[in-house]
C-alpha cells in the first residue's frame, strides 16, 4: 500500500526552512533554527514565491532562482521618503540616533503590525547636531534583484 504525501496547496498551513538570498547575501535564513509556520494566500510570503511551493510534498526540499523583480517586485522611488525629526520622535525614543544601514521598525498605521525602512541619509540642521531629517528606503531589501528560494517542507496542513 502507498501512501500519499500531503501536498501544499494554495491555502496550505506549512511548516518549513526557508532561505531568501540576494546578490549580497542571505537575507532571511531560518535553516539555522526554529522552522517557520505560515499560511499561504495570507500575505506572509510573496505572491510569487508562494507559487513556487503550490504541489510541493511534505518533506520536499527545493531550490529556486527567482529573475530579477519577480520575488519582491521591483524597487520603486517612491518608497525612498524623507522623515521629519519631529515625526520620529512623535513615533518612537525621542533620543533615538540613526546610522546609514540601519532598519528601523515602524508601527503600521493601525497599528496592528510593523514594517521597517532603512536609513539612507541621516541630515541635522546646518551648524549644529540636531537631528533634521532621515531618509528612509522602504523598498523590501531584495526588490528589483534576483533572489535563490531555498525550502524544505516539513509539514503540511
């Protein structure tokens, strides 16, 4: 008698390692500790890389090249935006210092989640130290690049 894996589907509950590396690197890698638990269709993963996993078995493992673009989508200008230092403050430590390359968390505005932006420029008022204005690049670290989708299923609900 064979068995039937179960095998992912678009509204799958999966528990999974999964690896999301760029050109520079790896940017998320959880093969190093506790695996990742999500469900597809709700937005924890790309759109894209979802489909990679859809007919995927229980207990698969596979690597992906992802293009350029496809995985994140790609960068757009419009997510690089200038913060107000007041704003900042409003938002989080008023004696908060920002670094270019820092990712800085920030609440979304109904504030049931969070969504982070990396320090691009950091301007202080002429003359002196204090803060002016930081520019944020809110793009995902990996938009605009090819990304290698490394998975092992290990579960499927």
């Amino acid at each position: 008698m064979t068995t039937t894996l179960p095998l992912v589907q678009s509204d799958s509950f999966l528990t999974l390692h999964y690896r999301l590396g760029g050109p520079a690197g790896n940017a998320i890698n959880t093969f190093d500790g506790k695996p990742a638990t999500l469900t597809l269709g709700t937005g924890e993963l790309s759109p894209a890389l979802e489909a990679y996993l859809v007919g995927l078995e229980e207990g698969a493992r596979a690597t992906f090249e992802v293009p350029a673009g496809a995985a994140f989508g790609e960068r757009n200008p419009a997510m690089q935006q200038w913060l107000d230092a007041k704003v900042l403050r409003e938002m989080g430590d008023p004696q908060e210092s920002f670094r270019v390359g820092d990712v800085v968390e920030f609440p979304t505005p109904d504030g049931q989640g969070k969504f982070a932006g990396a320090v691009m420029q950091v301007r202080y008022s002429f003359g002196k130290d204090d803060l002016e204005a930081v520019l944020f690049d809110f793009n995902h670290p990996l938009a605009g690049q090819p990304v290698t989708f490394e998975v092992h299923v290990i579960g499927v609900l």
